[in-house]
C-alpha cells in the first residue's frame, strides 16, 4: 500500500462533517487516484483512527465492518438514513466535497 495514497485517504475522511458520507469511489475521483478498492483496503487496514463509518458503498448500503458500532454513530451525528435503516440516504447525506 502506497503511503501517500493511504494519509491522502484518511486526510480526506477525517474531513467529512458528522452526518455526511462520501462513497469509497467518491473518495478516489476527488483524489484522483485508485479506485473504491483502493480506499477500501486503506480503510480496511488503516481507517480505525478516523471516523470510518463515514465512507460507504455507493449505493449508501453497508459492509459487514458498518454493521458493528456504525449504527450508533449514525444516530449520535443524524445520518440520514432510508425508511429501513440498513442504508444511508445517499440523496440527504452525501457530503459535497470543496477545495
């Protein structure tokens, strides 16, 4: 893993405002660099520190690791989340990136 990518990866998460998420591809067109697998596997070995439940699938789904802890989180910052609350809104919750 690219050490750059990786602080590049958890700068950007640690700036994403309670309550709002960025997908895992979003992270990496904003980079300009790697893909969703990339920032997920900086995640995955590397994202503890940062608020990690802030980076999600595209779809606002989560992964099997969103399952433990992440629920409070999203009730703690009000995450929007759909009617089912196995998924972040994507539409109310995306956090617009700005330079």
């Amino acid at each position: 893993m690219n050490a750059e990518f990786t602080e590049r990866v958890l700068d950007l998460v640690e700036r994403i405002p309670p309550g709002q998420v960025l997908s895992y591809g979003a992270i990496a067109e904003i980079l300009g660099e790697g893909g969703p697998r990339q920032v997920g596997r900086v995640m995955a070995m590397e994202g503890g520190a940062v608020a990690w439940w802030r980076v999600v699938r595209a779809d606002g789904s989560l992964t099997a690791a969103h399952g433990i802890g992440a629920q409070e989180h999203y009730a703690e910052e009000g995450t929007p989340m759909r009617a089912s609350g196995s998924a972040v809104d994507m539409r109310q919750a995306l956090w617009t990136f700005h330079e």
